[in-house]
C-alpha cells in the first residue's frame, strides 16, 4: 500500500453501533414475524433501496411500512420501528476521528434514510454537544442527500471530484464486503472491516497496513 492521504468511512457499522435485529424485534411488535424477505444486513426492498436515495419521501415511506404491517402505525410509532436499529457512536471512536482529521483528509459516505438521519444527528448532538459530522470529518456525504447509494461507483466519483482526492492515496473503510466493489471500481483500496472495531485498524492515529 502506498502512503495513503485520505480516508472515507462508512456509518453504520463503522462508525455508529448498529444492530439489525432490533429492527426485527421491532416489526414483531406489530404483527410481522419474518422481515427476512425485505429487510436484511444484505438485502432490501425496492422501496427501502429508493428511500435510501432520498427518491420517496418519510412520508410515503411511513405509508410503505404501515402497508407491510396491515396496522394503522402512527408516524412515531413507524419512526420508532425504523430508528430500533440504532445503538450509539462510542466516545473513543469520536476521538479517533477527531485525531485523524489531524493527519488525513477524513470523509463519511453512508447508505441512510431521512428518518434515520433525523435521529442520529440528534442523539450525537445531545451527547456529545456539538455537530459530530461537521467537526469529526472534512466533509460527509449521506445517500439521501446525493441520491445514490453504494455500492454504486457513483458516489464515490462524487467524492472524488469535489474533495480532489488523490484515488490511489485514499481508502475506504465498509463492514460490508460488497460496497468496497464501488469504491474499488471508482479507483479507491478499500478495507472491509469484518471484525473488532475500527480503533482496531489504527495505531497512534495512523492506520495500519491493511492491503
């Protein structure tokens, strides 16, 4: 690996604690037993996938769970349902963060949802008192915001064009093997983080030798 100058993060599962079968836990509560056939770590349906684009509003997407569920969900309550994957961002993955803005060009690109973005903004600005995104990387990109979601390359051609990133001096860290075909198609390395944290992948706030 040569000397790499850039990081790009992915969100979920990187960076913020997710957990998939809270979402599961979370439908069984109102009638629908196996979410499996819409709803995984590696799949989704394409309604999900066009919320994620920002291509359906939280509104025609809250009336998309409520036909799932045949139950006249209040908004809250189909909020609460999609937001149960949630868990937190822990404070040394904040500092981690805070510390490597010092040395790389430091990026977020996140496959989420309005509602989702709603409330995890929300949270890491009450916890930690300020705007996590803002001062935690240079720039952060959010799928519903820029209508594409990974593993498309499309995304990251966005990156690159408007931080002018070096490609072979930037990496892209995803706990998902598939959405590192994209960052690898646009030119990037990529590492799939498959297990420990991401604390794990640096040492003294350089990052090791992963390729």
């Amino acid at each position: 690996m040569g000397q790499i100058k850039n990081i790009i993060f992915d969100l979920g599962g990187v960076i913020y604690d997710i957990r998939y079968q809270n979402v599961e836990e979370a439908f069984l509560k109102y009638g629908i037993n196996d979410i499996k056939d819409f709803y995984s770590k590696d799949f989704q349906t394409e309604e999900m996938d066009l919320f994620e684009k920002g291509l359906i509003s939280p509104a025609e997407y809250r009336d998309y769970i409520r036909s799932l569920c045949g139950i006249a969900l209040t908004d809250a309550q189909v909020d609460d349902i999609v937001n149960a994957i949630l868990i937190d961002v822990p404070r040394e993955r904040v500092e981690l963060l805070l510390q490597l803005k010092k040395n790389y060009g430091v990026y977020l690109f996140s496959n989420t949802n309005q509602i989702n973005y709603d409330c995890f903004t929300k949270r890491l600005k009450e916890k930690y008192g300020f705007d996590v995104f803002k001062e935690c990387f240079h720039a952060a990109y959010f799928s519903h915001f820029m209508h594409c979601r990974k593993p498309s390359p499309e995304g990251f051609e966005r990156i690159v064009t408007e931080q002018h990133l070096e490609r072979d001096a930037t990496v892209f860290i995803d706990d998902i093997e598939k959405n590192l075909e994209g960052a690898r198609s646009a030119g990037l390395h990529g590492i799939h983080l498959s297990h420990g944290t991401v604390v794990d992948l640096f040492s003294n706030g350089v990052l090791k030798s992963q390729l």
